[in-house]
C-alpha cells in the first residue's frame, strides 16, 4: 500500500486516518495492541505521530488488513522477523518509486 503523506516531523491523528484509511479507533486501538506504536502527546492530549511510527502503523496495516494476520500473530511476526520487515521497507520504497514513474508516464 503506498500512502500520500508530506514529509513532516509530526502528523496529526486526521492525517494518519485518511492516510490509511481508517477510523481514529482502529489507529488508537493498535496503539494499545502493539507496544512498538508510541506517539507523542500534545499538552491537550492530541497524538502526533513521527515517520517512525507511520512505517509502523504502515507494517501493522500491512500484516493485519493485506496478510490476514490476527492482532496476536502480527506483534509475534513484528518481533521474530525484523529482517524480513526491512525488506518489506524495501518493497514500501520500491512501490512508491512504481507510483511516481506511473504519475510520469500519464503526464507524457
């Protein structure tokens, strides 16, 4: 899944949401789920969410709504196979790189 998001140091719980397209209660409660999520809290409470933690929502997304993983087998998969998460990064990249050439392709 490739996503559309600017290069930011903090996104907000809206642009995350429309990003994955997802409602705000499935991004908290994954945050509950898997400890690997932590973003940051504003004075009033609002999460901001680093790069860091949207490729890891970004792998949640994957594993859970592309592969079928329950919530269990996905944190289990997280911490066993961190090397085949890097070439999972690769193949994010890589899509992205797909996207843009698309996008060049249409325009000419």
């Amino acid at each position: 899944m490739h996503i559309d998001l600017p290069e930011k140091l903090y996104y907000s719980m809206g642009e995350v949401t429309k990003a994955f397209a997802v409602n705000a209660s499935l991004v908290r409660f994954w945050e509950k789920e898997f400890p690997i999520l932590k973003p940051k809290k504003n004075s009033r409470g609002n999460r901001k969410f680093t790069p860091a933690d949207i490729k890891n929502i970004q792998t949640i997304y994957h594993l859970v709504k592309e592969r079928g993983f329950t919530l269990e087998g996905a944190r289990e998969y997280m911490k066993s196979h961190k090397e085949e998460l890097d070439t999972f990064e690769i193949i994010r990249k890589l899509e992205h790189v797909k996207a843009e050439l698309l996008k060049i392709k249409e325009q000419l």
